[in-house]
C-alpha cells in the first residue's frame, strides 16, 4: 500500500516498510475540481515519431490575434509575419531533418492509403529513424526503405499486408521494396517470425463480407491441417485462401475461386491445389 502522507509503501501482510522517501511525481499545483484542473493543466500533445521533431516544435498561430482575442496592429503583424516565416525555416535545419522529414510522411501517406493503424506507423517511422541513424539510407532511394519499414512493421505487428499490396500503395517495384525490406533486416538485426496462415483468414473473411461463422470454420482447418503438417512448405497465402474457399462451401456461403484468388493476390490454380489436398488429407466429403 503506498502511504502517500508518509511517502512510503507498506507491506499490508507483515507491515514492512518496502521503500521510503518516495518522491511525488505529480504536478506541483493542486486541483480541487475539473475546471480547476482544466487551467491548471501544461501538457502538450503526447510525442509521436512520425514527425521529424517529434511533435515538440511550436507552431505559431496564422490567426493574427494576440491570447485575449484582441486584433494585432499593423507593426505587431509585419513582426510576426517575420517570426511566422523564420520559424517555418528553421524548423527543419539540416539534411538529415529534410530526409526524415520527407520519410515520414511518405510513411504516413501510404500507410492512410492502406488504412494502417498508428501503431504501425509508430513503429515504421521508429524503424526509419533506427536506418537514418546507422546510416544506411545513402544510395537508396527514400520511397524504396520507407516502403520497407513499413512491410517490415507490418510483419512485426503481425498484421497481415503482402509486398504486392505496399509495392502498389507505394508506387515502387516490388523487387525494390523486397530488396530494401532484406536489407534492413539484415543490418538492423531484427527477427521477423514467418507469416502464419492464420492471419489471412480474418483479412479475406472481411474483404469477401462472409460470416463470422465461415471465417471459424476455415480456422479449424488450418488448425487441424497445421496438425497434419500440410502446412509447411505452402504459401501462407495460397493454404488460408483455399481453408476460407472450404469453409465457405461447407456453410453454403460460397464464393467463387477467381473471387477469393484475386483477394488473395494468388492464382486459381494455387487455390484449387492446396484444396484438393485439404480435401484429401482431412477426408471432406464436399459436394460442389
């Protein structure tokens, strides 16, 4: 139990002291209720790497208005144009700001156009930063290594995304993206766990608007047939494509090969293979 009067913490079993002399790490003005608190209060936006200075710079005001609200005069406004102006300059001060400053919103540009979560753009931009600082951004391009951090925090994140779908959210070849992605890993020491089949099941249940029911069905066959070790040496891609095709056949939802296969970026063929030996090995009885 912390005792805040005494500013120790107390075993509450044996009475012991744990610790003592704890400092308060609250704020140093009191509040006594939420309008108090409200003016009281100094906090600014919380940090954020996809911004080159980390959200910490000032920005001044385009209002020409001073803290009450009141009209500035003409010689007050000519200053602030200046500081305005100046501001704007030095806020990216060296090369490395202009390249991160560059990077990151490519970073968020193509993260909005594939509707990523702010995690992953956290942790893209944080990958960005760790590459500028080993400096391992010098002859290569920034959309390339961008587009690589953000497949590779992806894959960290465990969220689903092919390199087809960053290449073209990105504009960038995919050998290129692959190629950037590889050599990040490499040189940044990171251990990227494989893709597992799993992952896919609830992207393409959600792109081909199935039913939940479907979406638990074709998990308990890629349960059953990672069991049976059909799923190793197998594209991720290719085995949840053909367990989703399964499952929505056995619930009499069913969709069609070419449409599950364009979802999925894989061919029909791949899609009628690896369900020919779903099918055999787990001994469906499937009436088509």
């Amino acid at each position: 139990m912390r005792d805040y009067e005494c500013a120790e913490i107390v075993c509450m079993d044996c009475g012991v002291v744990v610790a003592t002399k704890i400092a308060d790490r609250g704020p140093e003005w009191r509040a006594f209720d939420d309008e108090q608190r409200a003016k009281r209060t100094r906090v600014g936006a919380p940090l954020t790497y996809t911004i080159h200075d980390k959200g910490l710079s000032t920005m001044i005001d385009w209002h020409d208005r001073d803290i009450y609200g009141k009209g500035l005069s003409p010689g007050q406004k000519a200053q602030i144009y200046r500081l305005r102006k100046w501001q704007r300059r030095i806020r990216v001060s060296d090369a490395t700001e202009r390249n991160l400053a560059f990077a990151l919103s490519e970073i968020t540009k193509i993260a909005n156009a594939l509707s990523l979560p702010k995690n992953i753009i956290e942790t893209a931009s944080l990958i960005y930063r760790k590459a500028v600082k080993e400096h391992l951004i010098r002859g290569r391009s920034i959309q390339g290594v961008t587009s690589a951090a953000i497949y590779l925090a992806c894959r960290q994140c465990g969220l689903p995304r092919t390199l087809e779908e960053i290449a073209q959210a990105s504009n960038v070849n995919k050998k290129e993206v692959g190629r950037s992605y590889r050599f990040l890993i490499k040189e940044l020491n990171y251990f990227i766990p494989p893709l597992k089949p799993g992952q896919y099941i609830t992207k393409f249940s959600n792109q081909l608007t199935m039913q939940g029911k479907v979406e638990e069905i074709a998990h308990k066959i890629l349960a059953v047939a990672k069991d049976l070790k059909l799923t190793s040496g197998r594209g991720p891609t290719g085995i949840a494509a053909a367990a989703s095709y399964i499952a929505s056949v056995l619930t009499g939802e069913r969709k069609t090969q070419r449409e599950i296969a364009e979802i999925a970026q894989v061919t029909e063929v791949t899609i009628r293979n690896r369900y020919k030996e779903l099918v055999d090995k787990l001994m469906f009885h499937i009436t088509i």
